[in-house]
C-alpha cells in the first residue's frame, strides 16, 4: 500500500472498508450479469467510461496509507483497459457447447476469485464472458472490493448505470419492502405480556444476543460438519445458482398466513370459555418471503448434512450468520443521494451480521416430517435479535477494539467470528423489471461473496420476478450441485407441508 506524507483534503476509509481490505482477509463482491443477446466489449467500454467511473469518487480511487498509519482514498488516472478482462473458453476438441461453458465460468469464477487486485490500481475490474452458456448468450462479471462498498451501495451503483429494457425512460421499481423485511408491525399482544415484551423483552434479548456474539467470535465453535470445514483461510469454491419464482414463494407466505389465522380463531375461541388464559401469540406472527427463504435454506442444509453424513449430522450445533442492513431505508436511493452528508441511507459499508442457530432435527424425525417449523424457527429469531441491541452493542466493541488496538486487530475478530460458524446468508433487493447493460438487455443477476473463510455462503438476489440463489461452496468439501437439488427439494417440501396444514 502507498505511503503519502500529505493526507489533507483525502476521504477516510470507514472502519469497515479498512477490516475488509487487511493482511487477514480480502472481501468482494462479484456480481455476475446474463444478457440475453452476445457481448459487444465496446459498447461496454463507453459504458464503463460514460457512466459507470463517474458514479463514484472511489471508482476511480486507490487506497493509500496517511499520516498516523490512517488509510485514505486517493483519487488517480485510470486506464479502463487495466480493468477490463476478455477471456476466452475452449475444450480440447475445439469450440465448446454451452453446457461446457457453464463448467469454465464456474473454473474461472473460482480463479478471479482467488486473485487479488493488483497494487495501484482502484479496486474493482469487470470480466466479460462472450462465449453463450447454457443461461446467457454472454455474461459480464463485476468485481468490486468490499471496501469501496456493501452490497446495498453497490447494487445500488450499479442499477444506476442500468435503465429498464422495455422503456428507459420509467423508473425502476422495487418489490414491496414489507414482503421482504421482518417487521414489527403484526405483532399484536395482549394485556401486561405487550407491555413486558416492549420493555423488558428487548433488554433481555440485547444482554443474551450480545453476550452470545462475543462468545462466538471468540472460544464457541460450531460442530465441525459436512458444511463447516474449520479452515482459518478463504479457500477455492465453486458457484450454482437456482431460480425461485417470487409469486410460488409468496404463496407459501400466503398459505402460511391462512394457517396462522385459522389457529388463531381456535385459540381465541379456547381463551374465550377461560377467565384464566392467558394469550401468548408470539408464535402466531406473520411470515415475510425473507423468512420463507431463509426457512427453505436452513431444511435445504439439515437435508444435505443428513444425505452427506447421516444422521450424525442432523443434531449438530451449527449456526448461520445473517446479513443485517442497519439503513433505515424502504428502497434504493441514488448515489448523489447515498453521498450526501447525513444521509439516512449512506453510502459505504452498514450491516451487521446475527447469528442465528440452524434448527435442529431429532435422530427419529430422519424424514423432516415438520417442513414449515424451518420457516417459523427462521422468522422468530431473526425477528427476536432485529428487535434487540446487540448489532449495536457488538459495533461499538469493534470501535473500541479499534481504538485500543488497531484495524487489523478487528479484521482478525470478524475473521474468526466467520471461521467459527457455519454459513453466512446475505440477501439483496433487486428490481421488478429487466434491465438493459450498455444496450443487453440482461437476463439474470446473481451476486457472490468472496475472501472469507467459511465454507458454505448464501446469496439471494430478487430480479425481475424471480429469487436467484447463488450457492458458494468450498470446492472439493462441498458438492454445490446436489446443494442446490435439495434447495428445490426443501422449497417443495416446505410449500406441500403448507398446502397440506391449510386444508
């Protein structure tokens, strides 16, 4: 990294950006495009010149380190050419088909994956595939270092680089936020216990949530098990990917929420006939399609630990780490608007991760006989640690941590906060509509996360209707094709357990 003697008028890197970018660990993003039509690289390089460098300072800004050992953004030249990769795909007979092509993506998003960005330069490069796969006629990939950004700001980045296919001149719009975030606002109690919850509850649930997250970044390992390998270091993996439709899920949703009601009226017809009930309906709250995704990849995983391993691998302790987006925000902004000063949704790096247990299953229910209780685990706890302190707690620690030792010191705690669980799930909202790339039209949109140590991530990407979920896996640890089966057996099951309970 450069060393500069003058560091006035330069921005701060945040806190976050300087633990991601570390001698512990590297993070970025790569979000992977599909066009429907083949890749013409000039009209990406105009794009990459015209629109996508302009949208951000850092885009065209180098790392560098300041007076006091502080790291600064320090605008540069850029040579777009520097950062623009064309490969090109080939069996040993000659052209390759789309479905070999689909094995060499996976090969060489594996390989950029591993490379570090080269000293000097911004950091980010975009890679454009021109040889058809069996989802695309072509497909570019971004990488963008996870200091310049977290996903919300660079998805956001770049849906500002990307107009609508059928007219750009509409806005882009979003899915409905309350389908997608675990509110409060369903929780309806009754009598003192509402009072209680609001009150008491959430400091309980901050000291416990709290208190927990250090003990998990710190001596508490999960189990080691067919989806936790233990390494202490980012290792070569693989990616595949499986398409939901966002209407089926909401139709779990939907169903569930017709069995929620149903129990309802027979409790409240129960309580009725007793002056002595008393009513606690916090099980009974309503399911987001979050919830049912998350529900369908928590059986998905219980599925493979079980095909894998047996029944050995269905009771183990193992726990995911869910992405929290600390903004107070109900759709994307612009970036002006992002870099704004005291700005309610700013640009940068604002999440925090919740850890939260995978269900279990006893040894004697080795046919999942209960589906739906994935989705109701999933909701009621991600919905418990939203509502209490301890992301917030579990922030100040790190400052502190920063401030009495150094930034390498906190990239070393959240590399072991990573290493010590299982899996990381991260989700990102994207657009109702299809989208157009310097003019093609783009198919589908799915994101990965790369530099970490875990063996097993899960990112889900909402674009145009559908739910993509991208599944890294450790390659030669875990088989990410059968994963994804049983992605679709898990949503299936879930989706027949609903149908069945509603009737």
């Amino acid at each position: 990294m450069e060393l500069i003697k003058e560091d006035e008028g330069l921005e701060p890197v945040s806190p976050t950006g300087q633990y991601f970018n570390s001698k512990v660990m590297s993070v970025s993003i790569l979000v992977i495009c599909e066009s429907e039509i083949p890749m013409d690289d000039s009209l990406v390089m105009s794009s990459i010149i015209d629109v996508f460098l302009p949208i951000n300072p850092r885009f065209s800004s180098i790392m560098v380190m300041g007076k006091k050992g502080a790291r600064k953004w320090k605008k540069v030249e850029v040579n777009v050419e520097n950062h623009v990769h064309v490969p090109s795909f080939s069996s040993p007979k000659g052209s390759s088909s789309p479905f070999e092509n689909d094995s060499f993506l996976k090969s060489y998003i594996s390989q950029i994956a591993m490379q570090p960005f080269p000293q000097g330069q911004p950091l980010w490069e975009i890679h454009i595939i021109k040889c058809p796969t069996s989802e695309a006629q072509g497909t570019l990939i971004f990488k963008l270092h996870h200091a310049l950004g977290d996903g919300y700001s660079l998805v956001g980045a770049l849906l500002s680089c990307l107009p609508r296919a059928d007219d750009p001149s509409l806005p882009i719009t979003f899915p409905s936020v309350n389908n997608f975030s675990s509110a409060n606002k369903d929780d309806r109690n009754i009598g003192l216990r509402k009072v209680v919850s609001r009150c008491f509850l959430p400091l309980v649930n901050t000291v416990r949530d709290f208190g927990w997250s250090v003990l998990k970044s710190t001596c508490v390992e999960d189990d080691l098990s067919s989806i936790r390998h233990g390494s202490e270091h980012f290792q070569p993996f693989l990616v595949s990917t499986v398409t939901f439709s966002l209407d089926r899920i909401k139709e779990i949703k939907s169903r569930l929420r017709v069995v929620i009601n149903i129990i309802l009226k027979t409790i409240l017809t129960l309580a009725s006939r007793s002056t002595r009930a008393v009513l606690d309906l916090s099980f009974l709250l309503f399911k987001t399609v979050n919830d049912v995704i998350v529900g369908v990849v928590f059986l998905a995983t219980r599925l493979y630990m079980h095909r894998t391993r047996g029944k050995s691998n269905l009771g183990t302790n193992s726990t995911a780490l869910v992405l929290l987006n600390t903004r107070n925000l109900r759709d994307y902004k612009s970036v002006s608007d992002m870099v704004r000063p005291n700005s309610k949704s700013p640009w940068g790096n604002n999440f925090a991760f919740l850890h939260v247990p995978i269900p279990k299953v006893k040894p004697s229910d080795s046919q999942f006989s209960d589906p739906v209780k994935f989705v109701h685990k999933a909701h009621e706890v991600i919905k418990r640690k939203r509502s209490s302190l301890g992301v917030v707690l579990t922030g100040k620690l790190l400052e502190i941590m920063k401030k009495c030792r150094n930034a390498e010191a906190v990239a070393k705690h959240i590399s072991r906060t990573l290493r010590n669980s299982s899996m990381v799930i991260s989700n990102v909202m994207g657009p109702m509509e299809k989208l157009s790339l310097a003019n093609h039209p783009v198919k589908g949109m799915y994101y990965t996360v790369v530099g970490t140590p875990e063996s097993l991530r899960i990112t889900i990407f909402s674009y145009a209707g559908n739910l993509r979920v991208a599944v890294g896996a450790e390659k030669g640890f875990i088989d990410s094709e059968l994963y994804t089966r049983l992605l679709l057996d898990a949503f299936d099951a879930i989706l027949d357990d609903a149908c069945r309970k509603q009737q």
